[in-house]
C-alpha cells in the first residue's frame, strides 16, 4: 500500500501555472505620482483568469485586487497599481508583496515587492529645523499664534508638492505670506500651505500636481525679509482645523 501512494504521488502532474519574467517596478511610489508596473509572463498549457494582489505585509491584507481576463500562457501581462483600495481610499504607507492568482486551479506566485509613501518631503535640498521660532503654536506679534512650522533652507532650494492634488490659492500676499501656494491634496482632502517662496509660484490656481511636482522654491518673501530664507508650512484638515506640521515633516524626511 505505501509503495502504490509513493508511486501516485511520485505520478501527480507537477501544477500547471507559473510565470517567468516577472519584474514589479519602481521599488518605491509614491500616491499622486507614477503608478507600480507589474509585469510577468504566465507559462502552463492553458488561458486563466488571473487575480493580481496587492498585499499589504504588515498585516496581510489585500489593499487592491487586479484581475486579468483570459491570460494566455507566454504572453506578457501588465498591470498598474496608482496606491488606491478597492473601496477608492488610499492605501496605508508601507511595503507591499504583489503576488498573482489563479483561483481555476488553486494556485499562487509571488511577483515582487515595493513600498508605498503618500506623502515626500516639500525642500528637494538641505534644510534645517528653525528652532523654538518655528515651531507651531509659539507666539507671533499682534496676539497671534503661528499657524505652522518653519524649516531653513537655502534661497533658490527647490520645492516641491508633499501631496499631489489640486491648487486652490497661487498668490503674492504681502503682509505675512509673500508667495504662497495651497495645494487640496488628493484623497485626503487636506490643504498643504507653502509660503514666502523665493519668486512667482511654477503653478497657477486650478492646476493638477503631482506628488513631488516642483511648484516653487525656498525665499524670503511676505514678513520672512527680516528673517532670512525659510519654508513656512501649514497643514489642515479636510474641515480646516490646523495641525501641527512638525511631527508630519519630520517622518516624510525619514524615507523621501
């Protein structure tokens, strides 16, 4: 009896799906930029639906599911995946696995990896925390409190869009702001204020950006003539409510 189930089970076909030239690129995206490509040849003897998914490892949740109609073996499949679930929220940041199904025949690969950030961090250069004197919430002349935060930079250090979406104000105030820029952002609905820019914002009311799109860079417009070249940030909610910056930028800077 054991000779018969060793040679049945020596007998059994090996599965009859795999791919070959798998390739999941870039390693690392960003939401409101360039999507992952994910590429990869199915080999095996018959045309499959496939599911491609979007696996989260942190916690092994399916954030997207792909499906491929009608696969046929030796033929390149490709898939793009913009960072969006299923139910048209963001996906968490992190590092995802992407792995290919075909649920005909119970059986699985695994593609590659990447990681996902939904946010970069605004000054494309070197920069430094202000100190006391620009931090959220200190006191600021005529009974105000400031509304953000600030971080040195060179005048001229490129700036660019901490979240891609949509600029709702492009202006020159003279008074506290100088050149300013407030971006909606994308799927979050916060606003993303970039203020005392160096000359006339790259982007105009209305405009679509990117994640990482320059719109500007680091100067010393509005009331920062007297202290120098300087990134004043502002951070709100989808209802207006403001936050303190601080903790924010610094994680963006950690991976961007």
């Amino acid at each position: 009896m054991l000779a018969l189930l060793a040679t049945a089970a020596a007998a059994a076909p090996p599965p009859d799906f795999g791919v070959t030239q798998q390739q999941v690129r870039p390693a690392r995206i960003f939401l409101v930029r360039d999507p992952v490509r994910i590429a990869f040849t199915p080999t095996g003897s018959r045309t499959l639906d496939l599911d491609v998914e979007i696996v989260a490892e942190r916690d092994g949740t399916v954030a997207r599911r792909l499906t491929v109609r009608a696969a046929r073996p030796g033929r390149e499949q490709v898939v793009r995946w913009d960072g969006v679930r299923g139910s048209g929220a963001a996906a968490a940041d992190g590092r995802y696995r992407v792995r290919v199904v075909a649920p005909a025949i119970g059986e699985r690969r695994r593609l590659g990896t990447f990681t996902l950030r939904g946010h970069m961090y605004p000054i494309r250069g070197p920069h430094a925390d202000r100190g006391v004197i620009g931090l959220f919430g200190v006191p600021r002349n005529g009974g105000r409190t400031h509304e953000g935060y600030d971080v040195n930079a060179p005048c001229g250090t490129r700036m660019v869009a901490a979240r891609g979406g949509t600029v709702v104000r492009s202006r020159f105030d003279p008074v506290l702001y100088g050149h300013e820029v407030i971006v909606r952002g994308a799927l979050d609905g916060r606003t993303y204020r970039y203020a005392h820019l160096r000359t006339t914002p790259r982007v105009r009311r209305g405009d679509r950006v990117r994640t990482g799109q320059t719109i500007g860079s680091v100067g010393d417009t509005g009331n920062a003539r007297t202290t120098g070249c300087h990134l004043h940030f502002e951070l709100r909610t989808r209802g207006g409510r403001l936050l303190d910056p601080q903790p924010f930028l610094h994680r963006w800077d950690r991976f961007s």
